[in-house]
C-alpha cells in the first residue's frame, strides 16, 4: 500500500498537475495539505471521474487538508482535538479496512509559526502539543497509524541546504524540533530517514532567490509511523521531478510504501 503526502498550495491552479501526478503515482490513499478551498468549492468531479474517494476540510482562501483514497473510509473525522476555539482547518483522518485489519491515517497541516514573538508562533508549539496529545491516544488504541504531512519543522541540520539560513525561522526553532522530537519520542517513525540519511534529501522548494535550480530546499514534508507499521515499512519515495512541471507547488509529494 502506497500512502503519500503532498502541499498542493491550492488544489485549484494545481487540478492538472494533481490529477496527472495521481495517474502516475500508484498511490493508494493520498493526504493533501494547503488545499485553499472551502469543501463545495473543491474540483471533487474531476478526481472522483477517475475513481477517488475525497474527503475534504477546507477553509477559504488558506489552510485546508483533503484524504483521496482508492478504496472509501470506513470512517472521516475532521480537526484536531484539543481547542475548541480553533478555527482553522488543518487536521483530517479517515480509518481504512485493509488486510491486516484496521489502518488510521491522518493528513495535517501544521502551522507556519511566523514571525517569531508573536502569537502565531505560540499557536504552532500548542497545536504540536495537541497533536502530541492525540498520537498517545491513537497509540493506546492500538490502531495502526499514518500521521502524514507539511509539518513545517525542519528537524535536523541535515534537512536543510544551509542551516543557519533558517535560525530566525519558526520552522527550524529549538521549540519547534524539541516538540518534532518528542513526537519520535513516543515511538513513531520518521519514514523518511529509517530509509535514507542521504544528504540534500529535501521536499521543498522556495519559488524565491532561485531555490529550486540551485537545490536550496529543505526537508519539511514528513510521514511519521506507529511502531506496528514501522515493521511493514518497505520503502519510501520522493516525487522531486514534480517541482519541475508546469505552474509546480513549492512543495514535492512524498510516499511510503508499508507491506499489507
């Protein structure tokens, strides 16, 4: 089973590379962040003529994550828990039958953090923490999960092509990588690096300063795994040439391959 994340930012002015993208791919349930369109306003026709169940949370004009899927979902809850004052939409998970029983996967879309000082910043280390909340719940149910996408933390040095460029950023704050860590801490997997420590291994792009033809990106895009799909994980796979097409996101998707 292929599982994959991907920042469309905006599903709209991406519909062809997004549907071209999902022909070639192989991908069996797909977690798409940044979709920037409120539910009755996404191209669900276009996808679902091809044969995909789409699940959407969406918000207007920012935020929004959406669940495709080749087989429909047993079950679709949308937003993270833990604040009932949160407007934004940037959580959604769906559970799927599979044939080793019962598998969870969530999409999000955790928050940009900037600038630091302000109440932004502190937003994103609560919806970590909320989100840290929730994987110790799913981990006590036992239920094998996929907590998949733009997590705009880069987690190591090595996750950047100049480090110290990002001090100043939200993304690469002591705060930001502690409540990545403690994430990882509580068993879960980072697919990407259980399968590579291979440098410059980036899955975003600036559309400034020339990024892409210089290969000036970063690692944000994560896929992190229970420990009981840990075990089943057969491979992973960056989508890189995508940034090259036409009108590209700033972002690459990223699949793994789990054995069931």
């Amino acid at each position: 089973m292929l599982v994959a994340t991907w920042n469309i930012n905006g599903v709209k002015a991406r519909i062809e590379a997004l549907k071209s993208w999902l022909d070639e791919s192989g991908a069996d349930i797909v977690c798409l962040q940044e979709i920037k369109s409120v539910d009755e306003g996404f191209p669900r026709a276009e996808l679902e003529s091809a044969g995909w169940h789409v699940e959407t949370h969406g918000q207007k004009g920012f935020n929004g994550v959406a669940l495709l899927s080749r087989q429909p979902a047993m079950a679709i809850d949308r937003g993270l828990p833990g604040d009932e004052m949160d407007d934004q939409s940037r959580f959604i998970h769906g559970l799927w039958e599979t044939a080793a029983g019962p598998l969870r996967v969530a999409s999000l879309y955790l928050p940009n953090g900037n600038p630091l000082g302000t109440e932004k910043f502190s937003y994103k280390l609560r919806w970590m923490a909320r989100l840290e909340t929730i994987a110790r719940q799913w981990l006590a149910q036992e239920v094998p999960f996929v907590l998949a996408g733009d997590y705009n933390v880069i987690p190591q040095p090595e996750d950047a092509k100049n480090a110290a460029d990002w001090l100043g950023d939200a993304l690469y704050q002591p705060e930001s990588r502690a409540a990545y860590r403690r994430l990882l801490n509580l068993g879960l997997t980072d697919a990407v690096r259980a399968t590579t420590d291979a440098a410059q291994t980036y899955t975003f792009w600036d559309y400034q300063a020339g990024a892409w033809p210089k290969n000036n990106g970063i690692r944000i895009d994560h896929i992190l795994l229970s420990p009981d799909l840990a075990s089943r994980l057969a491979g992973v796979r960056i989508d890189k040439h995508v940034r090259a097409w036409e009108k590209p996101s700033d972002h690459v998707p990223v699949l793994v391959d789990l054995k069931i």
